[in-house]
C-alpha cells in the first residue's frame, strides 16, 4: 500500500538539512531503485523553486510500504527526523486515484 510522509521542518532547520541531505536523498534513491518511489521533494518556504536561504518548510514522500507500522519506522529512521530538521512527521494510508 502506498503511505504519505510529511516532515514539516523545525525553524532555522536550513543547515542542518544541507548536511544530512546527501543522507536522506541515498534512502530516498534506494525507495526508488526498489520501484516502491511515486514521488518525493521539499517545499520551498518561498514561491520559488530556489528559495536561496529562505530554505524549506518541510518534505513529501509517498511511497509504498508493507504495513504502516513499517511506514513509520522508515520515516523515524530518517536523518532528517534524527538530525531535527524536520519537528513533526505525519505518516497516513494513501490511496493513488489519478494518474492511472
């Protein structure tokens, strides 16, 4: 089943994203290379795609999972998570409808 992922990050989280990133995005490739990615990528805390040093206000991920226990666990796992960028991570059932 497919699982949402929302980290929504902790204020002036920029610095410590930049340095786990390369961390974070190795999980996400590994998603990927496993067929189980839809889509992931981080939201801009501006109206722009490169909001320079105003950074980011979170991340999405949905990807498919065995269970939502297993979901969770991922997304505790992450580096994001154990650095303190993100400051809440929500985790729910997604059911994909459109594309087909």
């Amino acid at each position: 089943m497919l699982y949402v992922i929302n980290g929504e990050d902790a204020p002036n989280s920029l610095e410590k994203r930049m340095a786990v990133r390369p961390e974070h995005l190795k999980r996400i490739q590994a998603l990927q290379e496993a067929g189980r990615l839809i889509l992931a990528g981080p939201y801009p805390a501006i109206d722009s795609q490169d909001p320079g040093a105003a950074g980011f206000s979170g991340s999405l991920i949905v990807a498919e999972f065995e269970s939502l226990e297993a979901a969770q666990a991922w997304a505790d796992a992450d580096p994001y998570t154990g650095s303190g960028v993100y400051e809440k991570v929500t985790v729910k059932p997604f059911k994909k409808v459109l594309p087909t």
